[in-house]
C-alpha cells in the first residue's frame, strides 16, 4: 500500500487521505482524533506510529520489566534406594511442558488475520497469543540419576579372610552421576537487509522479526543431512566447519523457510508479519545433552589411630561425548550459514588426587 505522495503507507504521514487509505484495507485500525489532527499539519505523525500503543510518545519502558506470561506442567518421578548393602542411589525423570511469551517476540497486542503474512486459519489473534509457544529454555524430558556403590570386597565382605584381598580389594568405593535434557526449542529469526528482503528494519511496529513457514514443508520435516555434527563420512569436526577445505554443514533446511509477503507497491519493501512460531517450527529442536561422570575413591589406613590415606580418580565425561552448540537460526533468503553447527565441547578428562586425613 502507498500513501498519497508515492512512499509505503506506514511511511506516510496521518493526514484524511492517508488515513482513509488505511481505514480502506483495516476498517478497524485505531485512529485516535489527537493523532490524525497532528498528522493533519506534521510530515513527522506517521501512520505507523499512529498505529503504536502508546502514539503520543516516541518511545515507551516497562519500569519493572513483568510482561512475560508462563505456563508450566510436568510429571515427576523419582526413585530413591536408601544404603543397603553398600549401594545408595537416586534417579529423578521429568516431563514437562513450559509455555510462555517470554524473550524474542513479534506483538504484545491483538492482531487482525490480515496482519499475519500467509494466514491460514483466518481467525483474529488475541493479545499476546501469536507469540505463546514453548519456552527458549523448555526442556520436555529430563533424567538425572547419581549413586555411590561400595565395593563387597575387603573386611566384613568378600574375601575379608585373605589378606591380600582385604589390601587389595577392599575399600573402593564407585559413584557416578549421569544427565540427560532433550534439546531447547530453536528460535528462528529473520534477518537480511532492506533491499528486496525482509528484516526488523522494515517490518514496522514489530519486535523481534520472524519468518513464515514455507506451505510446501508444512507436512514434512525441516531436517536434513542425519543427526547434529554427523555426515556421510562420520561424526568430526569437518562438519561442523573446523579444519582446511571444510564447510559447516546445513542441518535445516532452509527451504522451510520464506520471506513474509510483502504489501508495498513501491520500492521501499513493507511486510506483513512472519507466521512462524516464536520457537520450535515444524518442532525443531536444538541438541540435546547427556553426560556421565565417575568416580573412584579408596580409604587407606596408614600409622595411627583414625589416620588414613584417601586415593581418588575422577573422569569426567566417561564416554568422551560431544555437545554441539545450537544451530544458527538466524535465516535469510539464500543464506548458506542457517541451520549450520560452529562449535562443540565435552572431551573426557581425568583427575587424580590423594590427601592425608587424620
């Protein structure tokens, strides 16, 4: 749409014409009297700001920063196993889900069907409801399991008659903590420049910028090329882009994305808002983790009364594996770095220690 002197209509200034221009194609487009009076002798009230919460000033601060809105259900389950013969463990499984309006989001305000770029349900969104989606933080299931196992081995157990069992044998003792979080939900954005492609920039009014789900991945999956960090040739870093020759690899595909419609017939592009949601699209997630740590501790008595001699070997990391970082879910159109991984972590460690206690 195009104001009367040619520029894209939110550009415009508030004057009748324009604001009759508007009414046309949003009959229900706030016009407040003080505004289109203003736009009536100022090039500076413009039918975007006019459109704003708060027209009447430029900018607007949540003193006290309470504007998100959460949502949080989960199943619990926990299993205890107080000492008995020497093993003591827990393990605790969480399923959960955590929704919410929270971080990056497009509108805090209600929104007509025809502001969303390829509305589908043609249906008016309330306030608030077209960025509620899981959280960035949501994990649905997580597992944490720790225990700690005394040998049977040693005096009062097996072999406690034999000496060189008991100097052996006895006295270790095995612990270890495993975790486990299903990836957080990826948050795709939209970025780019105002020449021909859509960005923050010049979507007007809108917060965090998102892009529409393409129609033709609606029924399949914006994965691609196997599991995060794999390829054909492996799990190595070459695939995440480390190394001479080597290209990070796309694990989403970008084709499951597009550029919101744009509504302006002149050169300054203007779009209509993203419809994908704020996070998880087609349910894409980002890695998960999962760790094991270990331990292995000895009491040693040595000369004296309540003198002993404590030896300790820790691994970290016990199966040495890889986290990988999230994927870039910044997308643009013909960007080769979307759905790329750059970085990993999680090599195995050892540690050793020893101390005198007395």
């Amino acid at each position: 749409m195009a104001g009367d002197k040619g520029s894209p209509l939110l550009d415009s200034q508030a004057d009748a014409a324009n604001v009759a221009t508007l009414l046309k194609y949003a009959p229900n487009a706030p016009t407040p009297a003080f505004f289109t009076t203003a736009g009536a002798n100022s090039s500076k009230a413009l039918i975007s700001q006019m459109l704003t919460a708060f027209p009447q000033y430029g900018a607007v601060a949540d003193t006290w920063g309470n504007v998100g809105n959460f949502n949080y259900n989960s199943l619990q389950i926990a299993l205890e196993q107080r000492t008995s013969r020497g093993l003591t463990f827990t393990v605790n499984y969480t399923y959960a889900k955590n929704l919410g309006d929270d971080g990056t989001y497009r509108s805090g305000w209600a929104l007509p069907a025809s502001a969303i770029s390829r509305s589908t349900s043609g249906a008016t969104l309330a306030q608030n409801r077209i960025d509620r989606s899981w959280t960035a933080i949501s994990s649905p299931q997580t597992v944490n399991a720790f225990g700690v196992y005394q040998l049977p081995f040693g005096k009062g157990h097996i072999g406690g008659d034999n000496t060189a069992v008991r100097w052996l044998a006895g006295g270790w003792q095995l612990s270890g903590v495993y975790t486990y979080n299903a990836g957080s939900p990826v948050a795709a954005t939209l970025s780019g420049t105002t020449g021909g492609t859509a960005s923050g920039s010049n979507i007007v009014g809108q917060g965090t910028a998102m892009p529409d789900m393409n129609p033709a991945y609606l029924s399949s999956s914006a994965r691609q090329n196997g599991s995060y960090g794999s390829s054909s040739g492996g799990t190595n870093a070459c695939n995440i882009g480390i190394g001479a020759g080597c290209h990070a690899i796309q694990y989403i595909n970008p084709n499951a994305f597009a550029t919101p419609i744009n509504v302006s017939k002149v050169s300054a592009a203007q779009y209509l808002i993203g419809n994908a949601p704020r996070t998880a699209p087609y349910a894409l997630r980002n890695p998960g983790t999962e760790n094991l740590n270990a331990g292995l501790r000895r009491s040693i008595p040595i000369w004296g009364e309540g003198r002993t001699f404590v030896f300790e070997a820790d691994c970290l990391n016990v199966w040495n594996k890889n986290t990988f970082g999230s994927p870039n879910a910044s997308w643009s159109s013909g960007s080769t770095s979307f759905g790329t991984i750059s970085s990993a972590s999680g090599a195995r460690d050892w540690q050793f220690a020893g101390h005198i206690n007395f």
